[in-house]
C-alpha cells in the first residue's frame, strides 16, 4: 500500500442496471463502446456505492477499490477536512427509451430514521438526447390532499398529480430529495446525485416490469406518499452562461449545496482547477478528451468519465481528436469560485 496518495485522473470501472425502461440509447445516441447485449438502463459512471462498487483501472491504484482509496485518503481523494462513509457524489448515464416509475427518494432526515441510511437522495438530470415530444412529470399539482394523490397514482392517472413539463437536448432539471417525479420516453440523460439507491415507487410493476400482487401496490404507494417531504415544483433549465471564448464555453446547469453540474464545450487546450477545493467527475459526450496534471494523464473514450481527486490541483483538458467536444463537469460546491486560468 502506497503511504501517501500520488493524486492523478482515476478511470473506474462502471455497473450496469438493466431496468425495464432502458434500451440501447447509451449506446446509439451517445456511443459508449464495449457494453454488453441487452437492454441497458444505467451505467453506474462514478460509484461508491455498496451496490456497485467502482474499481480504479488505471495507474498507481489499479486493481483498488474506489471506496477503499475514499477511505484512506479522504483529505487528498475528497476534499480537504472530509470524512464520511462514501464519495458524496454519484454519477450515472441514464436511458429513458421508455417511462421510468413514478417515484421519490427519501431525504438526509427520511434516509436516516427510516431507513437507517446516512444520506437521502438530491439529483439533478441534464439532458443529453430528446425525442421532440419529451417531457417530464416533476412536483406535485397544487392543492392536492393525500387522498386524492393515492387515487390519481392507484388509477395511473400521472397528469392528475404531477405538473408535465416539456424538455430538450442541454436542459438540467435539479430534483431535491422528497419530489416525486418521473421522465421518459425518449430521453437520454446523464445525472449526478448524492450516493444513495434508495427509492420509493408507486407503480403497478417492478423495475423489470413484472406486475405487482394489489397488496404490495399499496403497501408502495403509501411508503411513497410517506417519503413525500418536498413541496418544490423543479422545472427544466437551460442554465446560466459562465463564460464563452474560444477555449471553453461554460453553461451551469444547476448549483445547490449538494453539487454543482456544468455542460463545457471544449475548444482548444485548457488550464483549470477543478472542484472548488474538492474532486471533481468529468464525462465525456461526443468525443476523446487529453486530462493531465502532475501526478499523471488519462485519455478518456467518447462517453466515458473519470474522478479527479482533490489534490490533484491545476489540470490540463484537451480535446484529444483535435476537434471541439462537450463534457459534463460535476462537483460539490465550496466556499469559494474555481480558479480557472481567467475563466
């Protein structure tokens, strides 16, 4: 075991959940290579999470588990001063080719006594591909009382209880813990959230599709009427411009006091520290990008992401086909803006 951490790109290995509402989108639309046959509803990008667990798969920690490196180098891996039982932040590509189930995660308050879980669940979705019909059921109509929630959900009848909104290529839609919610079909997204699983869904099936005995049905619906803890009415975004020139044009498609996403175009070679004192996920869209720093380089595949710890300081991003790409940026937020060389 290595005494001190030697910060540098760390690619990691990814999961994979076959839910019923996937297709081969990631696949398709955004040209992640190498995934297995099948229908192919999320890949797990950025995971310490017990139920997919990451595994470093390059340089000096090859072979090591990502929440073993967490663990034992929380001030260099995290963020300076950090502890916790896992990485904050979980990064996934998610296929919508078919309506995800209506469903809400607990909040830190929720996961706790309930649960016995140290964290609930904050998302944000940015989109990446949309049908021109897409949209999203996010929040819940006004007015309604419980009882006439659990009829709307008990008779399928989604637009009585949700707001619908419709949703395009680069909007980010930010969905605190407690919003029930749904989107899908014809939607490819990439999302971050707090690094939790825990989800309640108020379906008549599974999420492989199998139908559900009435009585768990309602035994759901009323855990899900019970995790609903959030009045928000989030709604789709196209963000805020940082900063367009002709190195990087930075569009925040949302901030709050779990994360920070950001859509980057990636012109020409670009200095920059990362993460506002912390780590930071990079995912690539539509090409390869060049990510060096002192402690080492990476080149990462078109749809592929990597984990830039916290001491890895001032970085270089380049586009390695020598063409403009786009990129997903997600970090936690810190006390103070990211020194960018000017940007």
């Amino acid at each position: 075991m290595l005494d001190t951490f030697s910060p540098y790109p760390l690619r990691l290995s990814y999961g994979i959940r076959r839910y019923a509402f996937g297709a081969r989108l990631i696949e398709t639309r955004l040209g992640k290579e190498d995934l297995p046959d099948g229908v192919i509803a999320e890949t797990w990008e950025i995971s310490d999470h017990a139920s997919e667990p990451a595994t470093v798969l390059n340089g000096a920690y090859a072979g090591r588990p990502l929440g073993e490196l967490v663990q034992t180098y929380p001030d260099g891996l995290v963020r300076p001063g950090w502890r916790g039982p896992h990485l904050p932040l979980l990064v996934k590509l998610l296929d919508a080719s078919h309506l995800l189930p209506v469903h809400v995660h607990p909040d830190d308050a929720v996961a706790a006594s309930r649960y016995g879980e140290p964290n609930g669940k904050d998302e944000a979705w940015h989109v990446l591909w949309a049908e021109p019909d897409a949209t999203v059921l996010v929040g819940l109509r006004p007015g309604l009382e419980r009882a006439s929630l659990r009829a709307a959900l008990l008779a399928q009848d989604y637009d009585a209880a949700l707001l619908r909104y419709p949703v395009r290529a680069g909007d980010t839609v930010d969905v605190p813990a407690g919003v029930l919610h749904t989107f899908g079909p014809g939607t490819l997204i990439v999302e971050v959230q707090q690094t939790s699983d825990l989800t309640e869904s108020a379906m008549p099936t599974d999420v492989y599709g199998r139908p559900l005995a009435h009585d768990r049905w309602a035994a759901n619906l009323d855990a899900t009427l019970d995790v609903l803890t959030s009045d928000a009415r989030p709604r789709p975004d196209a963000g805020v411009l940082l900063y367009d020139d002709e190195r990087v044009r930075r569009v925040q498609g949302c901030r709050n006091a779990r994360f920070v996403l950001e859509r980057w175009t990636l012109r020409a070679p670009l200095r920059v520290r990362l993460g506002e004192g912390g780590f930071a996920t990079l995912t690539t869209l539509d090409g390869s990008l060049a990510v060096a720093c002192d402690g080492g380089h990476e080149v990462l595949p078109r749809a592929s992401s990597c984990l830039l710890p916290a001491a890895a300081g001032e970085v270089t991003l380049e586009p390695a086909s020598g063409d403009a790409l786009d990129l997903v940026v997600c970090f936690e937020p810190g006390d103070a803006p990211p020194r960018q060389d000017g940007v």
